[in-house]
C-alpha cells in the first residue's frame, strides 16, 4: 500500500507512475467505457483461468460468495461500472479509476468515502507472475469480492477516515495493518467436520499464484513454510514487511469478524501503542537472498 516517496496503493508498490513504471492507466471514451486490446482482455482471461483453478478450498467462504456475486468475465477485462453495480447493492461501495500510484491523503480519502482505488491498466505477457504497481486484476480479483462483505467493508472504510487524519508517522505505522490484513491476511474458518482451516482472504495473496500456494504451506520444502500468527493488531502495528518477497510471515484472524470489532475500537491508540513499543526485529532475510515473488 504505501512506499517511501509517500506514494500509496494497495498493492505497495515503490515505483510511481513519474519514476520507471512502464504502465499508464487506461482512460475511457465519453461514454465511460475502456476499450482495452485483445492482447490485454487474453492476458485477463489467462490470470482469471489460473486463478480460478487454485482459489476453491483455499479462500474464505466471504471471499467465494464475493466472487460469485461479482460473476466477473473470464474472457475480458470487466468495465468497472460493472464491478460498482454489485459493490454498490452490497455495501454501498463503489470502484474509483487512478494511476498505478496515489498520494497518501487521496488513497485514505477514496476509502473513507467508500471508494476503492483501481488502476486500469493491465499487467504485460511477461509479467505475468508478479509486478509491483498494482494492476486492475489484482484489484478487482484480488480485493473487490472481499467488499461485497459488510464487516470487511466497514473496516476498510473506517481505515480511510483514521488514515485521513493520522499524522505522517501514524500513517506509516497504519499501512503495516493495512498491509497484514487487506493485502495479506488469512483466516481460521470452521469446517463440517468441526475443525478448523486456513484460508485466504488478503487480495495480495489471492491475486497470485505462487502465493496462494505458499501462504497455505503447499509449496513445497524448497520454499519452506510461513509462520501463521495469531492476529494481535498492536503486533501487525509492529511488524517490517517487504513488498517484493512472499510473506515470511501472516497474521491470522480467528474469524472475519474480528475486522469488525476491530473498527469499533480505538485504533489510533494501538497505534500510539505500537509507536511506544517501537518496530518488531524483520523476519525476513536481505534483499540479495530473499524468496521473491517472481
């Protein structure tokens, strides 16, 4: 979500549409439609197959119902007139078309007036595994069916109200939580047989392949295996992240409720708390050795 030119976006990109980004957002005719190429509505359809064929039994069931709900097309790039007509009828929210990157005070303004950033361009070919500037599939595959759920929804806007009038410093603090939930959070959900199971509800995870698998411990001894923590907002305050590596480490909520109850609460001052206790040691190994998404 944020980067250290005090850009921000959900997907924490650090380049800015000014410095090196090769993707400029779509902009769409008079009537309001986005006439994106064929090569880009096949790159589409190429992440929405793949996906699709990994997220079933490993996202939380708020996040499926989402998703089925949206009926998003497989085969193009969806206008997002027709995400807001869904998003809208559930939760009175509504998508908003910007460049890859945003200012801080306008990314937390967009949120808090119910209205998700999404940038309108698409991935290319040859990036098709990971890319820093987030891309409209990771923000409508990735995060739009999770709005279509109440108490997700009113945290998120909540988010943008305490993000509007946090100081500088508080709001580099509020990304690692925006960060460790929206983007990468997972949760503990109940089962028929009563048990309970991991799965996926962070729009970073969902939106990518290699992820979706890791996050869950499916891939493999060559990546090793996450650590899953309970969530404990003060913590996830805390707690250095990368944006170009998988996630050495997810906070886990016990339910998506807990999102909710955590709106109702006096965040600034668990962040104000956070500050106190100061930044967690990183978990994650130097830049030159680190698991990258790609």
């Amino acid at each position: 979500m944020t980067s250290s030119s005090g850009t921000s976006h959900t997907a924490g990109s650090q380049a800015t549409q000014g410095n090196g980004t090769r993707y400029v957002a779509r902009e769409p005719d008079t009537n309001g439609i986005i006439d994106y190429s064929m090569e880009e509505h096949a790159t589409w359809q190429t992440l929405m197959t793949r996906q699709m064929a990994l997220v079933d039994g490993r996202v939380c069931r708020e996040y499926q119902q989402g998703l089925e709900r949206l009926a998003l097309p497989h085969d193009r790039i969806p206008q997002l007139g027709e995400v807001d007509r869904v998003l809208e009828a559930t939760t009175g929210w509504q998508t908003a078309r910007v460049p890859a990157l945003i200012p801080f005070t306008r990314f937390f303004a967009l949120l808090a007036a119910r209205r998700f950033p999404v940038a309108t361009f698409i991935r290319s070919p040859q990036e098709l595994d990971y890319l820093q500037e987030p891309d409209i599939f990771h923000e409508i595959f990735g995060h739009c069916p999770m709005l279509t759920n109440p108490a997700f929804a009113e945290f998120t806007a909540t988010y943008g109200r305490l993000g509007l009038a946090a100081s500088k410093e508080e709001r580099v603090y509020l990304a690692r939580l925006y960060w460790m939930t929206v983007e990468f959070g997972m949760l503990r959900e109940r089962q028929p047989d009563g048990s309970n199971a991991l799965r996926l509800y962070g729009g970073g995870i969902i939106s990518s392949p290699r992820e979706t698998r890791y996050a869950l411990g499916e891939s493999g001894d060559t990546l090793g295996c996450p650590e899953h923590l309970d969530f404990d907002p003060v913590e996830a305050l805390r707690t250095p992240y990368r944006i170009d590596i998988l996630q050495p480490l997810y906070y886990v909520l016990a339910s998506l409720d807990d999102l909710h109850q955590l709106a109702g609460r006096d965040i600034m001052a668990l962040a104000r708390e956070a500050m106190r206790l100061g930044l967690k040691a990183p978990c994650f190994t130097p830049k030159d050795t680190a698991i990258t998404r790609t």
